[in-house]
C-alpha cells in the first residue's frame, strides 16, 4: 500500500475548476441577494402586499398644484408663466381666480383665513373643471 504519492493531474485540474466554479457561485448569489433590484422587489412586494396603492384623482392632484402656486404666487405682484409652474391654461385661470379671492381675503380677515380660502377655492375649482371635462376640452384648456 502506497501512500503520499504524485497527485494525479487530472484529478488536480477537477478540483481546481470545481472550487472556482463553487466560489463563483456563492460570490454572484451574495451580489445578487444584496442587489437594490432582488432587495427592491422584494420590499415593494412586501408594501403591495401590505396596502393596495391608490392612484390620486386629477382633480385632488390639480387642487394641491393650484393651491401650492397660489400660496407661492400670494405675495408676489406677478403670477408668472403658467408653463413653467407646470400648469394648463384651465388650471392656470383657477390659480388667478383662487390667488384675486385669497388677496382681498388676507386684507380682510388675514393670512389664516386666505390660506384656508385657497384650500377651498382649489379644490371647488379643479372639482368644476374636471366635472366638465378638465384638459380634454380642448388643446389649451
């Protein structure tokens, strides 16, 4: 019985490629468990699966627009360019309507009061708009 012979070269080339082959495994499945995309789906599934999401109507999105730009554009003396606001010409004419009411209102009553008026006012207005067809009346409305 011989013992502590000359390693045979095919048997040494087998186990070189099985353990790269092992390494490798193990080194992509670590990446890609650690991964923002397998992390990413599996946390998204984690919240679908928890709370359905709920698309925001237009016209509550229209109101928090409307309402946001009105309180920018309150104490300014210019409103601005409609299109750089992100507005459409319907939106942008509630804004204007919304923004002459809160001016009278803050002099009145003061800023409390004209900042719980643009709330309503924005909301009522992009309501109505969106009643009546909102931006599909036309190509500018």
């Amino acid at each position: 019985m011989a013992t502590g012979g000359a390693p045979r070269p095919g048997l040494t080339l087998l186990g070189l490629r099985l353990g790269l082959t092992l390494l490798t495994s193990v080194t992509t499945a670590a990446c890609t468990a650690g991964s923002g995309s397998a992390g990413a789906r599996s946390t998204e599934a984690a919240v679908t699966a928890s709370a359905p999401l709920r698309a925001t109507p237009p016209d509550e999105l229209c109101a928090r627009v409307v309402a946001y730009w009105s309180r920018r554009v309150l104490d300014s003396d210019t409103y601005g360019d409609y299109q750089s606001m992100g507005l459409s010409n319907g939106q942008y004419e509630i804004l204007r309507t919304v923004v002459d009411a809160a001016r009278a209102e803050k002099r009145r009553e003061g800023a409390l009061a004209a900042d719980r008026l643009i709330d309503r006012q924005a909301h009522e207005g992009c309501a109505g708009w969106y009643r009546t067809g909102g931006p599909s009346k036309g190509p500018w409305q």
